[in-house]
C-alpha cells in the first residue's frame, strides 16, 4: 500500500521524507522487521519503542511512525505524531481493509466470566452451523485452528491480522473478550462490534487503574454514544443484577437486552437447580411467552449468569432456540474455569482462574451449596506479585470466612518476594478470626498438601492460575501446570 493512502485520518505534526512509497507490512517490534515495513515507535510499560527506531531501519523499515524526531537518513521518511498508540489502529484499518466490519463481531467486557460466556457463545453459533473464530484467555481459534496471544486482548496489529485472516476463511461470526487494558491502551479502536456483553465488575486492575472509578469508566465507554464511531455496535447484553451493569443500561444508547435471576429484565433465570453434576434450569423472555429448558454441566450461580449473557447474545443474531439448548448442553466447560478432577470415589479437585476477590467468593460460596454432608473446602491459592496489593488481604478473609482450610501459596510473585505476598494474605485471614491455614510458598508442594489431607467428599479448591502453564519469577519464568501437579499426584496414588 502506498504510505499517503496508509495515513489517511492520521493526524500528524510533520512529516520528513517522502509519501510516494510503498509499504509492506506494519511493525511495532523492531526484531520483526523485513524489508518494506513501517514501524511504529510504541511507547510500552517497560520499554519504549524509540529506542528500537535504528534498529528496525537497519532490518529494513522504509518508514518510522514517532512522537518525537529522530535523526534518520534523509531517505527514510519519519511520521511524527502526538500518540503512537492512538495512530497504530487507524494504521492497521487502513492497512488491512478494516476486516472486522466482514462478519459479525461480539465483545465480551466484565471482571469475571468472559471466557465462559465467550465458549458458551461460539459453541452455539457452531451447533448452528455458524463458522466462527474465537479470542480469550485461555484459546484463540479461526474455525477450530488453534492460534496463540500472549495476553487477554492481543495488540490492535495481532487482532487486525486474525481477523483479516478470519475474513479470508469466510467466517461469519467472531466473539472475542474485551479487557480493560485494551480499550484504555486502544487495542480495539476502530474495530466494528455488532453486540457488546457486559458480565459484572468487581474488584481487579487497581494497580493499573487506581479506583474501581477509573476502572468501570474504562469498560463503560464501549458502550457510550460518543464512542460509537470507534467501536461500532449495534447492541448491548447487560447484567442488571449488577450495580455497574445497571448503570450501563441506563447509559448506552444501543439498543439494550438486560438479564437477571430476578426482577424484570428481559432475559431471566428460573426454578434453577444447581449441583455438582451441573445446572437445570428454565429461562424466561420477557414480553413473549418464549420458556425454554435449559442443562448444562456447569456448576455455580455465577456460570447462570454467563449462560444468560450468551444466550441474551445468540437470541440478537437470530440464533434458534434449539440450537441455544443443544450449544450450551454440549459446551463442557474450560480449561481452567472451575474445571473438575476426580480424585477419588468421594472428593475432587477444582481448578479454577479465580484471582479477583469476587471471583474467589463467588467459587466458594458455589461450593458450600453443593458440598456434600461431611465433607470440607480445602483452598490453594495466592496472589500475583507486581498487581493490586489492596486484593490481597480481601481475598485472605474471603478465604477465611468460606474455607474450612486455607494453604496460602505462591502465584507469579513476579518482581516482589512471595514472603511478603502471603503475609499480606494472611492478615485477611487473622481479620476473618480463621485459625485453619498454612503457609507454603512452593506452589507445587502447596497443592501436594492440599491433596493429600483430602477426605470423604472433601472438595480441594486450587485457585488463582486455571489454565496457565507457567510461573512468572523476577527474572525468569518456569513451567507450571496446575493440572499437571493433580494429575501427577492421582498417577502416584494408583
């Protein structure tokens, strides 16, 4: 593409060389650079791309986009902008044609629940032979083929190229979660979303957003009006059981579908039975006399609530009921996301990403109403080095007041020492007036002594990483699975 057509609606402070050449491809790293590149100088968290400017002139970049001069030979042509960040998504629209606007793109927003809600969403479409792709956490795909990103919401440049790449397989639909980074680091500027689902909110991120405030602010502006020219869309599938999420609904100006386990929203939950084995449960439309059944092999109230979204979602792309019962039934769940291991006839093992004080809560208080007679909640879990500090004591007494036994451990303590973590989990256990808890910083031998203290109908919670396969140390990162170490235990136990 030609450089003044690939500057279009950018706007600039000056150029220095030519616009009459030919551009290649679009570079933020500089190691990625091949001859015929721009590069755009991103300035990150712990480095800044102005200092990888020579760099990627020396791999071949006929083009820099920067928010300061740098002295370059005349023959490569500098583009100095005020934000590299909010001039990389106009790039990559013009660039690559903007091809999310070729299907229909669902945005997942909240604290908690996106994954799911994302699973339950494509396993419908595709029992309705819909062909999809698919962004989260835990797995990205285009029609079943598997593809990786290194964080929740990949970079505006990534999520251009799958999805251009989702265009070109013909895909019809694609669903994909929205994190709060994203949207306030313009990942997702400039892509056209048809429906936005917003889960809940709670606690999470305060190291980067200060306030829960600044926080809910972030997610809210997806679905304000003055915004629409950016993200699109055309509807917004809300909680309102939600504090946050009624406040959306009485600040969107897309057309609204609300759900609920009460009041009157337009999608709600009824006669809902929630055990080990799964959900059953009837969901009501309001202003129509549509009642369906719906069974689902997910436990816990909180996934009522991701089912209700998805359904809230698939219900506005004109997805049939049957095939909304049949895509939930057979979705079996996520790696990760309250994922059950049997360990022996009587107890089991749960996995589950929980990190967040709610989500933690929310996973025990499931587990109190389906723990058998007799039986305890042991919990593994901790806390990430380098994030909210101010979760940790909270997550400590949520442990307290719901566990029957707390093994604190460690999760990627990152840059600080997991000996301090703890401590200040263990201060929310001391307020909780919870005696039942030990410390252990190795994360595997945690977990050993979690297992091995498990009785009849014990349930043995390890929480924090679901589906991660790493810890993330100071100066390195070590594999680590969570699974891996249950399933080692069962092996040796037979």
């Amino acid at each position: 593409m030609r450089l003044a057509e690939l500057l279009k609606d950018i706007k600039f402070k000056n150029i220095y060389g030519s616009l009459d050449l030919n551009v290649e491809d679009i570079s933020i790293k500089s190691n990625s650079v091949t001859a015929g590149n721009i590069f755009t100088a991103v300035v990150g968290f712990k480095k800044d791309g102005h200092n990888f400017v020579h760099e990627a002139v020396e791999r071949g970049a006929v083009a820099v986009m920067t928010q300061k001069k740098v002295k370059l030979s005349s023959a490569i042509t500098q583009i100095v902008v005020d934000d590299c960040r909010k001039s990389l998504p106009i790039l990559c629209r013009n660039f690559f044609g903007n091809p999310s606007k070729f299907f229909k793109l669902i945005g997942i927003t909240g604290t908690n629940g996106k994954t799911t809600t994302c699973f339950l969403i494509s396993s419908i479409l595709k029992n309705a032979g819909v062909r999809t792709s698919l962004i989260t956490t835990v797995e990205s795909s285009i029609m079943d083929e598997i593809t990786t990103f290194d964080r929740t919401t990949p970079e505006c440049l990534d999520l251009n190229r799958f999805f251009l790449k989702s265009k070109d397989k013909n895909i019809d639909a694609a669903c994909m979660e929205i994190s709060s980074h994203s949207i306030d680091l313009h990942r997702i500027d400039y892509l056209m979303f048809d429906h936005l689902v917003f889960t809940n909110l709670s606690q999470d991120h305060l190291d980067y957003h200060k306030n829960i405030n600044n926080y809910f602010n972030v997610k809210k502006r997806i679905f304000l009006k003055k915004y629409r020219d950016m993200y699109g869309g055309k509807s917004a599938v809300i909680n309102i059981d939600d504090s946050y999420g009624l406040k959306i609904a009485k600040a969107t100006d897309l057309k609204t579908v609300t759900y609920s386990l009460n009041g009157t929203a337009d999608i709600r939950a009824g006669n809902i039975e929630n055990s080990i084995y799964g959900i059953k449960m009837d969901v009501h439309i309001n202003g129509s006399q549509k009642q369906f059944k719906i069974t689902s092999s997910l436990c816990g109230y909180f996934n009522v609530y991701n089912i209700l979204a998805a359904i809230g979602a698939c219900l506005e792309m004109g997805v049939e009921v049957k095939h909304i019962q049949s895509g939930i039934k057979s979705m079996n769940g996520v790696k990760g996301r309250f994922e059950k291991v049997a360990l022996n006839k009587n107890s089991i093992a749960i996995i589950d990403y929980a990190h967040t004080p709610d989500g933690l809560k929310n996973v025990l208080k499931t587990l109190k109403q389906i723990l058998e007679p007799g039986g305890r909640i042991i919990v593994v879990f901790g806390c990430g080095g380098d994030r909210d500090k101010k979760k940790r004591g909270i997550m400590g007494c949520i442990s307290g007041r719901y566990a029957d036994f707390s093994i604190i451990t460690s999760d990627n303590p990152r840059s600080e020492r997991p000996e301090a973590i703890i401590n200040m989990i263990e201060k929310g256990l001391a307020k909780a007036g919870n005696k039942n808890y030990i410390k252990e910083i190795d994360r595997k031998k945690a977990i050993i002594t979690a297992l091995n203290m498990v009785g009849s109908n014990d349930i043995v919670l390890i929480a924090g990483k679901g589906h991660e396969n790493y810890q993330e140390f100071k100066d390195f990162r070590i594999s680590f699975s969570d699974q891996e170490v249950v399933k080692d235990w069962i092996c040796k136990k037979r």
